[in-house]
C-alpha cells in the first residue's frame, strides 16, 4: 500500500481492527454472489428494540437534532444512574456518569484522562485490541498480561503484582470479556483495586457485556465504591450498536477535567441518540433484551458443543458475551490462515485469534454467535465439509 508522504508515526504504526477487515472481504464474497455465514460479527444481529427506535424518531421530529451538554443529556445520566440502583442495588451520582459516543468514547476518555506519555496501562492478552491500539495513541504502552483457561482468561490479582513498575497508572479489565466471554467475580476485583490503589494507580473496568450474561448476572466493579472507572455501552445488550452510544462512569475529581478532553475530543455525543437511549430502561425494552438474553444462552449451548465435536478446543463455558474463543491447535494452520480458508472454502467468516493479542494468538479463532441458531447450524455443517482436510 502506498502511504502518502507526510503521516505522523501514530498513523503508520496503528494496527487495524482486523475483524472489520474480514467483514469487508466476506462481503465482498457476497457482492459476488456467494453465501456468507457470518460468525466474525462483534455485533448483535437484532434491530434496535422498537421502543428506543420509536424514541428517537420522536425526539428527532421534536427538533432534538442540538448539541447536548459534553457531559449529556442529564435525564440520560439520571437515567443510567438510576438504572444502577434497580440492577445492582449500586447507588451512583447522576454527575458521575459521562455520556459518549459507544463504550470507544469512554475508553478514550478514561485513557485520556490517566495516560501521560510513556505511562503504562496493563491489560489482558487476549483482549479487545483497540485498547491497547488507544493506549499506543495516546504515545502510552499497552503492558500484555498473558492469560489463558487455568485463570479463566482473566488477569491474575499476582500478574498485576508482577508486571506493575514506575510507569503504571492503571489497569484494564473486561468482564464478561472480549474474546473469551469470561467474568470476573466481585471478589476478584476487589483484590486487584485494592492492589491498583495502593500503588497510587487506577482500575477500569469495561462492562459492555454486562446483561447479556448465561447463568448468573454480572457484579458491577461500582459496588466497590467510586475510585474505580467502569465503562458501559449501549452497542451490545441493548442492540444499538450504529447509534454510537455508551457511558463512563468516572470518580468525582476526574469529571471536570474529562468534561474538558469531551468538549474537546466530540464535543457531545449524538442527540437523537441520547434521547433515544432513555427508552432504554423502560420495562417492555427490558423485556424483549431478556427475550434476546435467552437467544444467545440458546446459540451458545448449541454451538459449544457442536465446535467442540469438530475438533476445536474450549476448555471453559464462557458465561457471557456472545463469543466463543476457540484453540484450533488440531488442525494444521495457524488461526489466521485457517480463517482465511474457511472463508474461501466454506463460507464461514470468523476472527483469528492474533486480532487479539499475541499471546498463543495464532492457536485460535473467534466465533461470535450473532447470528441465528439456522445460520449456526448451516456453518457447522459446512465446517465439517472442510476441517477434516486439515486436521
Ligand atoms: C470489550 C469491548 N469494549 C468496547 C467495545 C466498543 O464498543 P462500542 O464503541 O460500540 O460501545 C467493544 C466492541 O466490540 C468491545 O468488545
């Protein structure tokens, strides 16, 4: 690829987000009439529910279509804050939630607010890669905690320990995360705040996932207290993903500096979306994510076992997301090449595991179950075609 003459180091060096990439070439395949079974979507295939939908029509031919406050709308904030009481029995100040464009917003912000050059975030490999590609951004260092199924494929209270130095303002975690679907019990992060703080550092949690969870609901890192920064969404569990929405919630003395980087950064996030969002909480939306919840509970109960029988490796039940994070050490290519082939040959789009990390990155692959369980069942079945060859 020719780059032009003059781009700055950031723009040379910054990684892809590869999975927008296999998106592009699967349907670049359909425009030429293949069929696609997308398992590569970190999205839910859902509409946004109709009763959000419905909100944001109505505010835009109400004329919300101004700038909000940088902070938000405050009726969303009171809106997110009071949703912390019903669900978590969390009580939160309405002034310390931050409204932004997605969870991407957030993770920008909080980022942004503790990351001086050459400081150090810590954060799990595999993970969700535009962290560490916002930490490389900001001129910061994404420090890899390696992690794998015999702790859950999350950070160990003594890997924080291990991998702290002078440099370290803060340590990144996902629960349920991003690629593995696993969760971290209240317990847990307790311990490793309480180590992040006593060395003058700061924890943030990424919560996107947080309601689309399969057997026992997600503890909020909030119910800790206020010194921790947790970041929310509304892309996933509530289905609006294109809406560009999300939260930070961020202790007191952080958001008079942070309503400052948001004025500056977006200014506010979008109106019609904020408006939108406050249907969000309503009981017949909730009902119809529960009814959602229990799709994906479905998707992943059959497809667990049907990758498992095919010869991938998934030594855990992943109780959230929508993710399954597969070892393909069975068969004879590494992840990426096999996604690459299974694309071609099958028609089957899934991420390789190096979009995620480096850590044992080319052993595995990500299915993501959003799609329908017919879809599933129609690219295992064709899995089974191809696999054999390799394994
Ligand atoms: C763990 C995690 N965090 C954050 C995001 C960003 O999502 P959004 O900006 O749509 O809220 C994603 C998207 O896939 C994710 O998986």
């Amino acid at each position: 690829m020719h780059l032009p003459s003059h781009l700055a180091r950031r723009a040379i060096d910054i990684e892809p987000f590869r999975v927008m990439a296999i998106l592009a070439q699967a349907r670049a395949l359909e425009a030429q009439g293949r069929n696609i079974v997308h398992m590569e979507i970190g999205e839910p295939d859902f509409p946004t529910p109709a009763p959000i939908v419905a909100a944001g029509i109505a505010a835009l031919q109400a004329g919300h279509t101004h700038y909000t406050p940088a902070l938000g709308l405050p009726r969303l904030r009171a809106a997110i804050a009071a949703f912390y009481a019903t669900r978590y029995g969390v009580t939160i100040a309405p002034d310390s939630v931050v409204i932004t464009p997605g969870s991407s917003g957030a993770l920008l912000l909080a980022l942004s607010a503790l990351l001086d050059p050459g400081d150090e975030v810590l954060l799990a490999d595999p993970g969700y890669p535009c962290n560490r590609h916002f930490a490389h951004f900001l001129n910061g260092r994404a420090v890899a905690l390696p992690v794998d199924a015999t702790t859950q494929f999350q950070p160990t209270a003594a890997q924080i320990e291990a991998h702290w130095s002078h440099a370290t303002r803060a340590v990144l975690l996902a629960s349920p995360a991003n690629p593995t679907g696993t969760m971290l019990p209240l317990s847990a992060l307790r311990e490793m705040q309480g180590i992040v703080a006593a060395r003058g550092g700061m924890l943030i949690v990424d919560e996107i996932y947080h309601g689309l969870t399969y057997g026992g609901s997600a503890e909020t890192a909030l119910a800790l207290g206020d010194d921790v920064f947790v970041i929310n969404s509304f892309s996933k569990y509530f289905g609006m993903t294109g809406w560009r929405l999300g939260w930070l919630i961020a202790p007191e003395a952080y958001i008079e500096p942070i309503e400052r980087l948001a004025q500056n950064i977006f200014l506010a996030a979008s109106t019609p979306a904020q408006y939108a969002a406050l249907a969000a909480f309503q009981p017949d939306t909730l009902a119809i994510l529960e009814a959602r919840r229990a799709e994906f509970e479905q998707r992943r109960d059959f497809l667990l076992p049907a990758l498992r029988a095919l010869g991938f490796a998934i030594p855990l039940i992943p109780e959230g997301a929508f993710y399954l994070y597969a070892g393909c050490e069975k068969f004879a290519l590494p992840g990426e090449d096999l996604a690459r082939v299974l694309l071609d040959e099958a028609g089957v789009a899934i991420t390789p595991g190096v979009d995620f990390g480096r850590y044992r990155a080319d052993q595995h692959v990500r299915f993501a179950y959003t799609t329908t369980l017919d879809q599933l069942e129609q690219g295992v079945a064709r899995l089974a075609t191809v696999l054999p060859r390799f394994a």
